[in-house]
C-alpha cells in the first residue's frame, strides 16, 4: 500500500509545487503591501462605513481592518482565494485517483497487479489527505516566515485553528469527490459536480445572510462552518463545524470505498 501512496504522490508533485508556488504568490503579495495598506486605516474605515451593513456581514466584513495583520488577512487570503486553491487542489486529486484512470482505461493494468481494489482505493485516497495536509501545512508556514521577514507581528497560536478547519473543510469535499470518482468513468464530471456543488453552497451562504427569510438555508452550505474570521481572528472553534465536516468526511469515504469496489470498472 505505501509504495502506491509515495508513487502517487510522486506523480503529483509537480501539480502540488504549483500550487504551493502560487499561494505563496498571494501571500507574499498580500503581505509585503500590509504596512502600506495599515498606513490608510482610517481611509478604508470611513469607506466600509458607507457600505451598506447587509452586504458588510454577507461577505465577513465586520472584521475588516487594516490595522491588524490577521483581520487583513482573514479577508484577503483565507476568506476565498486561499481556501479556492486548497478546494481546487483536492477536487483535482479526488478526480484524478479513480476517475482519471478509468477514463484512460488504466484502471485495468493497476488491478492486473497484485493489489485488490480495496487497497488501491485507501492507497490513492491516502495519498491525497497527506498533500491536503502537506499543502496547509507548508504554505501556513511560508506565510509565517514572509510576515516576520517585513517584521509583522503575529498572533501565532491562533493559525492551528485555522489550519485545523481548513483541513476537515478540504477534507470533507475531497471524499466527496472521491465518492464522485468512484462512480463515475469521466473526471469531468467530477469537477462538474464537486464545483457546481460548491458554488451551490457558497451562493445558500451569501444569501442566508443578505435575507433573513432565507437565515435557516445556511446550515446546507460548508462555508457557513469554515470562517476565517472567528478562526484566525478571534481563536474560536465552533464544535459543530467540527463535527459537520468529520462527519461529511467519513460517510462519503466510506460510501466511495463501497462504490469501488462495487462497480463494473469497464462502464
């Protein structure tokens, strides 16, 4: 089983170096204007002052302030385009592990092999967790390092809070899409699925928030259980996120396990 994960993840690691290359991009990007944008607080005050207060608390602006690095940041970074990636990246791998391999007709040879699906299929699911984890891991701490080289400040212990959900977040819509590569022969219709269900939930959130009729629709959205803000910001767990995402996690990896093992790979 491990030679399959370390192949795996062997074969993989040029698409993970990008993506890691190109998170620090933002980071570094985002961080190296933080002392200039910190410098015109009270400028992006008075203009968040006249935002109107739905759209403040629809988009998690309540807490948008300059003058703090992890209230900047919460917002630039880890309120979309960090967490975009780190989806992106796990949908990818989810596709590629099955799907890919049916649709290329692969999938034959691998199982030709002596390794039975069951063992394939943890292998293949192993392996992405691992880059998952690697890749919040390694860019949590580049975004640490770049901070300190332009001497910001930090309030460290708050980043494992952060890095905790993000992870049981990714987690969760990578067996998702696990599951989606296990049933199905095309890896387009993995990303379809996985990114039409995420842009589902993100829009359920937005609106659970902007119309107070629609307040009970943002329990179905996994971006009302992901946020920065009370994560990085304020240090704060919300158990239910946890529970939520773990839960998510471990039905679909189960049922995805069941799928593959269950289907007629030649279909």
């Amino acid at each position: 089983m491990w030679p399959i994960i370390k192949r795996t993840i062997k074969d993989r690691k040029i698409v993970f170096l990008i993506y890691i290359i190109a998170a620090s991009a933002f980071f570094l990007m985002h961080v190296s204007v933080f002392p200039s944008f910190k410098d015109q607080q009270i400028d992006i005050a008075q203009l968040m002052q006249s935002m109107p207060q739905g759209f403040i608390e629809a988009f998690g602006l309540e807490d948008y302030d300059m003058s703090k690095f992890e209230n900047y940041i919460a917002g630039e970074e880890f309120s979309l385009i960090w967490p975009l990636m780190l989806l992106i990246m796990s949908i990818s791998f989810a596709g590629g592990a099955i799907a890919s391999e049916i649709e290329k007709g692969t999938i034959e040879v691998l199982l030709s092999q002596p390794i039975s699906r069951s063992k394939l299929y943890i292998s293949r699911y192993i392996s992405g967790v691992i880059m998952i984890f690697g890749f919040i891991i390694i860019t949590m701490g580049l975004l640490i390092a770049m901070a300190a080289a332009f001497g910001i400040d930090l309030k460290l212990n708050h980043y494992p809070a952060l890095s905790l959900v993000a992870f049981l977040f990714a987690w969760a819509i990578y067996s998702i899409a696990m599951f989606l590569s296990a049933v199905f022969s095309d890896r387009g219709k993995v990303y379809f699925i996985s990114a039409a269900l995420l842009f589902v939930m993100y829009a359920l959130n937005i609106l659970a928030r902007l119309k107070e009729s629609l307040h009970d629709l943002r329990y179905f959205s996994f971006f009302h259980y992901y946020v920065p803000n009370d994560l990085l910001i304020r240090n704060q767990i919300d158990k239910y996120s946890v529970i939520v995402f773990i839960s998510v996690a471990v039905v679909f990896s189960i049922a995805g396990f069941i799928a593959f093992n269950r289907r007629d790979i030649s279909t």
